[in-house]
C-alpha cells in the first residue's frame, strides 16, 4: 500500500524551474488547482535547464555553471532528491581552440535508445551522452564541420549571452533523424545520427542579414516537432512563427494573422501534445531596440487550434496593464493532461499555470529568480 | 592548497586539502584524482584557466600552469566573486 501510494504521488505533475540562482520545483494535486513550491538547490548555480526523461519515471538532468566556475551537468535518478555530477561534462576537443561557456539546451535521446541524451552549448556545439548524462562525447559530425563557422559566425558572435544551439529534436519514428536550431545559424538537419548536417531555412526571412533568403545565417529562437505528426514543425523565429511540413523543404510564414498591434515576434513556442494543429505563443515586443517585453504591458499568450491559420488571444487572469513580462524560449512548456496544461514563466520569476489550454491564467509561483526554463515532470 | 567556498562541495566542505606535484598543472591532474571534477571547474579544456579564476603561489599570482612547485608550497585558488 506505501509503495503505490508512494508511486501515485510520483505520477502527480511536478515542474522543474530552472533560474539564474538555481532549481525549483513546483508540486501539485492530482486536479492541478493548488501548487506546492520546493528547494532551491543549487543556490547560487546558474540553471540554464533542466528536464526529466520521459523515458522513465525518475531520471531529470539539470545543466549549470555559476559566474566563476565552467559549467558542468548534473544528474539525479530519483526524481530530484539527490543529484551525481557528471564525470565528464560537455567540452569541446582539446587543440579546437573553443571553450563551452555553458550548456544551454538537453534533450532527452530516442525512446529505443535509453540513456541516451543530447546536449547543446553556447557557443555552437552538440554532444551525446550514452550513460545517462554522466560522461558526454562531441559529436563531431557539427562540431568538427569544415562550414561550421560559415554557418554559425565566431564564437563570440550572436545573442547577447552568447549564441546557442538549442532545440534538439529527435524523429520519434527514426532515431538518426535530427534537427537543430542555432542562434546565430538556423535550422539543420540529420539523417545519420549526427554524422552529417545540412541547412533546412528556405522560406525564413533573416532580414537582419544583406540577404534575407541567406541559406544559414538565421535565428530561430524556438523549433519544435509535433511527436503525434513528427513531419510538422513548428517555429518561433526572431522574424515570427513558421510552419513546416516534411518532406517539403519551404517553411510557411504564420505570422501575418497575429494582430498588427502584438505581431510575431518570441521566443517561444508550445504544442498540444496531442494536436498538431494546436500551438501557443508568447509574443514579445520586437520593435525598435527589441524590448522584448510584453506588447504595451499587457502580457497574453495566443493560441492557435488550425495550424497557424489564426490567432487567439488567451489573457484571462493575466494582468491588464503595466506587466512588463520577458519568457524565454524554454520558460513555457504543456503538460500532458486533458484537458492540457499550458505554463510559462518570466525573468521576474513568476509562474503562471492554465488548466485549461490558455482560455484562463493564476500564478502558481512569484518571487523566484530570473527563470530560463519550465518543463513538466 | 587553499580551497574557496564555491570549490568545497567537492572537498567535503575542505577549506585545506594536499595535492602532490611538481608543478601547477600537476598538482590540478592530482587534486582532481582526489575531488573528481573539480579541475574543469577551474581550468578550460584546452587547458586554461578560466576567465574568474586564479591562482596565486605562496601569494604570487600564477599566470599559467607551468611554475614548479616544491615541498611545503601553499596554492590558494581564488574566484573572483562579482556581479549580481
């Protein structure tokens, strides 16, 4: 009786918060109307993310660093109790003359491949694990490409914090078959496991560049792959949000229904884990000098249920006026409940929680550090 | 060697462990053999020491990895704690 009381507590949703300061964790009811929050650990680690594996019930990989130490990843297989760093952290071939500032992005490998995980760096650089996240290998099909630097510009170039390889998304159907996506750099993809790479951009503007149809150069800030139509992704660029149905090679721009008022600009995006035709947003003000803040103050998700063809805005519960709200690209995620749970968090440290698929929002968590990421465990 | 808070989950809270080697860089390959991990903290991997680190040798600072060390020589590691 312990033991499945125990398990069925285990089941109940946890999110994991990963901030400037550390990891939290948020618990809740088997109703998801009330929200427990725990920790911190790693006080004072930078928490870039931290994700659960979905496939077992208790392994979760945090990648941190603090301002004076390199960064290191750490590994726990008991839903968070206790935590193991890694023997050997993501680091790039001694002679490269390249230095891993941080791992910003984990991804979880192939269902058929337990213990197998990917980790993306800033500057550019992809690693695998095969043992669970404690030793990580280069993979050097990216990291040691001849047109690596054309596609990615110098280490020291991009996003203000250094630029990124993130949304590393394995083909449920075929575990060689990959994508990733670089700020700076764009969209590549992977039939080999990694060993070779090619650009996938055509139909992305990237109108910060002399050519705007460059073929790599670009800046997704978020891709994801529908699990249920792993064919369709979907993509929140710093010019807007695309579409893109495989085989076909030509991203679809679905920006241009947003309101002319909020327009397309983010970074992130979310799908409903069941779907694929329902998508949320957070969109940001990308004018000017790119505040990135909420759109005049008032913060609202926006939801589409046909693919991108039109917009919902969904800010029931939200603030109304003066909410200068910044989420970053991995601080919004879903649960996989019904009806779907949809989350995002802010670089003031809120969480905001919809049981309902965005139609309505409460804050489940305030007063947390700058927060990087959010993903249901 | 002098050990900074930010280094002592891994010398079980140490502020003053002993690491064998005849220069800098040995000392470092021994004391991650006693505190596994606690090198790449300090050191990049092409073998620099990273950007808020240093090293000082019975109160000189080190500027690389190279100087010999002798017998009874204390090394503290300083991280340079800034920002918010």
């Amino acid at each position: 009786m312990a033991q499945a009381k125990k398990a069925a507590r285990e089941r109940r949703l946890t999110l994991l918060i990963a901030t400037r300061k550390g990891l939290w964790q948020l618990h809740t009811d088997a109703a998801r109307r009330t929200w427990r929050v725990a920790g911190p650990q790693f006080l004072g680690h930078i928490v870039h993310h931290c994700i659960a594996d979905p496939r077992d019930s208790k392994t979760i990989l945090a990648a941190a660093r603090t301002g004076h130490l390199g960064p290191t990843i750490f590994r726990s297989q008991d839903r968070g109790r206790t935590w193991h760093e890694a023997k050997l952290p993501p680091a790039f071939r001694e002679g490269s003359g390249r230095v891993v500032d941080h791992t910003f992005w984990l991804t979880a490998g192939h269902a058929s491949q337990p213990g197998s995980w990917y980790a993306g760096t800033s500057p550019q650089g992809l690693f695998r694990s095969e043992d669970g996240g404690a030793t990580w290998h280069s993979v050097d099909g990216f990291n040691e490409h001849p047109q690596r630097k054309a596609w990615c510009g110098g280490d020291k170039d991009g996003t203000p914090d250094g630029p990124k390889l993130h949304s590393i998304l394995v083909d449920p159907r075929n575990a060689a078959h990959m994508y990733i996506g670089m700020s700076s750099g764009g969209v590549f993809e992977s039939t080999d496991a990694g060993a070779h790479w090619r650009p996938l951009n055509r139909g992305l503007r990237a109108d910060f560049l002399p050519d705007p149809d460059a073929e790599y150069g670009h800046d997704p800030h978020c891709v994801r792959l529908h699990p249920a139509l792993p064919d369709r992704l979907y993509q929140q660029n710093h010019t807007g949000i695309y579409r893109l149905d495989r085989p076909g090679e030509q991203w679809h721009d679905l920006g241009a229904t947003m309101p002319k008022s909020v327009g397309s600009i983010g970074f992130p995006v979310v799908l409903h884990p069941r779907d694929p035709d329902t998508l949320w947003v957070f969109p940001m003000d990308g004018s000017s000098v790119w505040p990135r803040v909420s759109p005049g103050g008032k913060p609202a998700v926006y939801r589409s249920v046909n693919g991108g063809k039109s917009w919902q805005r969904q800010a029931t519960g939200l603030p109304k006026t003066q909410a200068w709200f910044t989420v970053k690209r991995q601080a919004m995620t879903a649960d996989a409940a019904t009806p779907t749970g949809v989350y995002f968090a802010t670089t003031s440290g809120e969480v905001w929680a919809s049981r309902d698929e965005g139609r309505s929002w409460k804050c489940i968590a305030a007063h947390l550090p700058h927060i990087y990421s959010v993903e249901a465990a | 060697m002098l050990i900074p808070t930010p280094l002592r989950s891994y010398t079980a809270d140490a502020a003053v462990v002993a690491a064998d080697g005849a220069t800098l860089a040995g000392i470092l390959a021994d004391l991650d053999r006693r505190y596994p991990g606690l090198r790449f903290r300090v050191i990049d991997e092409q073998g620099d020491i990273r950007r808020h680190i240093k090293f000082f040798i019975n109160g000189a600072q080190a500027a690389n990895l190279e100087p010999a060390l002798h017998d009874a020589d204390e090394v503290m590691i300083v991280c340079a704690l800034s920002g918010g």
